[in-house]
C-alpha cells in the first residue's frame, strides 16, 4: 500500500481513508487530485491527458500506467526525491503537468500539500516544501510578493513557457535548487532539466537517464526513449546538440519570420528584449511575432501587453537592441493589447492574441 498522505484543507488524510472525504466541501483542486489517487490506487491502466494547445489545436493522448511510472522514476533519479518528501500540487490536475506531480508523489511516496492554481501559490503554505512545479507567472509573482519563502522550498521545476532574463537572475540569491524544464504531453512532461543557479547552474538541458535525442533535417529535436513508445518523437523546437544528452534550444520551427527572404528567429529577438526591458525598466509581458507585410512578407513585430509605449520609450527599445541583434531582426512595429489570450493552461495564445489586436482595429 502507498504510504502517501494528502493535505485536505488543513487536515492531513491517508490514502486508505480517501473514500470517507465529502467531496461536496472540497475545492475543485482538491476534487480533482482525489479523483486521480483513487484512479491510481485502483490500478487504472490508461490514463488520458489533452495537449495545452499554445503550439497549435488541443488534442487527447492517452499513455499506459507503466509509462506514467517510468516517467516519474526518471524525474525521481535526476533530482533526488526520496520517500516522505512533502510536494505541493499547485497546478491543475486536470493536465498533464499538475497531474504527473501527483503521479510523481504517488510513486516516490511522497506526501502532498494541495491548493487550487493561482498567481501564488506559497501564500498559504505554512510549512517546507520538498518539491512544487510552478509555472513562469507564478515563479514571478512569488518573486513579487512572496519571495522570502522561496528559501523554505527545495527544489522548484519550472515549465510552460521560458524564463525572463532578469527573472532567472533574481534566482541567484536563492538556496533552493531551480531548474527549467524540457518537454511536452507528448513526452510525459520533462525529458531534460536546466539548472538555473548555484554553483552547477546551466546553460543547456541536460536530458534524463535513458532519453535519446537526435536532430532531423530541420534541426529540430528528435526524442526517443522506451518508456515514450517505439516510435520517435519528432518535435518542432530547432536545437544545437552540444553532446549526446546535452542541448541548446534555439526557438520554435513554426514561428520562424520569413522577412524578405531572411529567416529570423523571435525567441533570439526575446531573449535580447528581456535584456533591453530589464535595462530600461519596462515591466510587461511580450513577444515577437511574424506580421503580413506587402513588401517583405512578413515584418518582425513586438507584442506588448498593457498600454503601447509612447514614440520616446519605443525608439528607446529599437536603438538599445542595436547592440544585440542584426538590422533585419529588430522590431518594425510594436503592437499591444489589453490582456494576451491564454490558453487554459496559462501559456500565451500567440495566434489568438495577434487574431484579436486585428479584429480590433
């Protein structure tokens, strides 16, 4: 029997006592998680999970119990959880990414502190955490708010989106061991990690025991691994291969800009932004997309959310970038709009956010 226990409320349950709990008193979090538990005690043998869609339509993929288990050993392995760790689940449960934290607890025996997703998730956490999954937004509103807590946390992973540059920055004065992840519902969540901080911080990924990865004729990231299925996975990130399990991820294959004949990569263009923002202290969020343009095809465009920055602050950007990127890479236009579309998962919706500014003019 899984020793686990669960965090209710404020009342610690084992899982054999799962079935007296009323449901009609819990948060739908909580509803979920306890939904899975049972799911898993029962030895369930598939499992079924969608895509977030922030890389394109939604779709359902379902996986085998032994892969799920696979998964969470190699995770297990490469951060040293251990038996009677407390984690928290503070992602929703529904996907993939909140559902394998769970998962993880389950195999590793780990006990679980539960609470409904939200902006931050530490607020209420009254004692040390082993090991959380947070998303970029929460990771910076922690930062914001809440950040003396972060020391009481072990190990944070952090997934869904990329990191700003002067959030992984911020991190350096911390104890925990952070770390951003690689991957997709295709693969089970991660298949590699990148320190960000401490003495063996990164600047690559570094894949998990037993994953291969190669490159196709695109230079985008092949993966396989037996716990994956047979097939390989072809994914749509170009990478640099530094060794065979070690990679730089450069950007999207689909959202490269083709601006006058010239292939521009944005997330390149985003990774110099985050730089001139932190210089000039601009607090948004962004990003860089290809518009129509008659002439080139498509012109490089920066995306803000909140207010457009007037003509002073905007040729402020341009001519700081200067420094960082070719003629061709640096913003022709810069677009705004109120909130960015996000999809449930709280990635940025790039096509629907740019299809609304549009719609709106």
């Amino acid at each position: 029997m899984i020793k686990s226990k669960i965090r209710i409320g404020d009342q610690w349950i084992t899982l054999s006592d799962l079935s007296t709990i009323n449901t009609e008193t819990v948060t739908d979090q909580e509803k979920k998680v306890i939904a899975l538990c049972k799911a898993w005690l029962s030895n369930q043998s598939v499992f079924e999970f969608h895509t977030s869609g922030s890389t394109g339509i939604p779709k359902k993929i379902t996986f085998a119990r032994n892969q799920l288990i696979q998964s969470a050993k190699l995770t297990e392995q490469a951060i040293h959880l251990q038996k009677e760790f407390t984690s928290l689940v503070c992602l929703d449960a529904t996907f993939i990414a909140g559902a394998l934290m769970v998962i993880r607890s389950l195999v590793t025996e780990m006990n679980m502190i539960i609470t409904s997703p939200s902006a931050n998730p530490l607020i209420n956490i009254d004692q040390p955490i082993d090991f959380v999954a947070l998303v970029p937004y929460q990771l910076m509103t922690i930062l914001e708010e809440d950040y003396k807590n972060l020391n009481s946390v072990k190990t944070i992973i952090i997934g869904g989106a990329t990191l700003r540059y002067e959030t992984i920055q911020s991190l350096q004065q911390f104890n925990t061991n952070f770390y951003a992840t690689y991957g997709m519902t295709e693969t089970i969540t991660h298949i590699a990690l990148q320190k960000l901080n401490g003495a063996d911080r990164q600047d690559f990924f570094k894949v998990l025991p037993g994953i291969k990865i190669s490159v196709d004729d695109r230079e985008c990231l092949v993966i396989q691994a037996d716990h994956l299925g047979k097939d390989p996975i072809t994914t749509n990130d170009i990478v640099t291969l530094l060794d065979k399990d070690k990679f730089q991820w450069i950007g999207r294959y689909d959202q490269v800009i083709n601006t006058g004949g010239v292939k521009v990569h944005p997330e390149k263009i985003e990774r110099a932004l985050e730089i001139v923002f932190h210089e000039l202290n601009i607090n948004h969020r962004f990003f860089v997309s290809g518009v129509s343009d008659t002439k080139l095809g498509e012109h490089v465009a920066l995306v803000m959310e909140g207010p457009s920055p007037d003509q002073e602050t905007t040729q402020k950007i341009k001519s700081t970038l200067e420094l960082y990127l070719k003629r061709y890479e640096i913003p022709k236009s810069v677009l705004s709009i109120e909130r960015f579309v996000e999809t449930l998962t709280q990635k940025i919706d790039r096509i629907a956010t740019i299809n609304a500014i549009q719609h709106s003019k």
